[in-house]
C-alpha cells in the first residue's frame, strides 16, 4: 500500500444523502472506504476495456442436464477453452437442473468470448459472466 493521501471532495446534498444511505446498506464504515471501492470498480471495468489485459471473472452457468447432449457440449465448449479455466464447480439444483460456476483467468477479451460461448449453447438457461480482477493493479 502507499501512503495514503487526502483530498476533499465537494457535493451536492440530494446527492450525498442517497450516497450515504448506499454506503449503510453495503455496510461501509465510511464515505472514505465507499469512496475506495468506487474506485476500484472503475480500475476494474477499465482493465476489461483492454481485450489483451489479463483479468479472473467467474461464469455462472444453469441448465438441464437432462436435455440431449447439452451436458456434453457444455463440457466440450469448456475442454476447448481449458487454458482459460481454472477450476469449476458443478451443483445439482434438483434431479433435471445444475449450477456451474467457472473461475476464469486470461486474456479479457477471451475469457468475454468465452462465457458468450458457453451462455448461448442452445439448451442453457441462465448465463451470467461477473468480471473481476487479478488485483494486480489495485492497492
């Protein structure tokens, strides 16, 4: 960590009251720590802009297991991307449906295409890729 810098920062009251309110619902001991994590959400979805920087994301995944072959192709699509994928957890919702959960690590603009490629295999029911970071260039 460096050394920490203050600053001040000017706002509106219409806008500061909603601000604080977010802040006491997320749990934020304080303006200063919500500040922070603002920041680095913006550093992050700027690091996915870069398509070569090298980012982790999870993909979450459910579908019916019991539909022909989407199972198979599920695992194929992943086998095809392993370098991308680094570990993955499969649960069984009920005795048709499953959750899968991969942790992704790679370039940002492979690791999108994948969990566009996984999300749309016909068959899938619910596809969501939530972006993260390898924290390399946070404090």
């Amino acid at each position: 960590m460096g050394k920490t810098v203050r600053f001040g920062v000017s706002l509106d009251a219409d806008l500061l009251k909603p601000f604080d309110e977010l802040s006491a619902e997320r749990g934020c001991p304080s303006r200063s720590e919500a500040i922070r994590d603002l920041i680095r959400n913006a550093l992050v979805q700027q690091e996915w802009e870069d398509s070569a920087a090298e980012v982790a994301a999870t993909l979450t995944l459910v579908y019916d297991h019991h539909l022909s072959d989407l199972a198979q192709r599920v695992i194929s699509a992943q086998h095809d991307a392993h370098h991308l994928i680094v570990t993955t957890l499969h649960v069984h919702l009920d005795h048709r449906h499953c959750l899968e959960v991969l942790v992704l690590r790679g370039p940002g603009g492979e690791v999108r295409d994948l969990g566009k490629r996984l999300a749309a295999i016909r068959g899938v029911m619910f596809g969501s890729l939530t972006p993260a970071t390898t924290g390399e260039k946070l404090c």
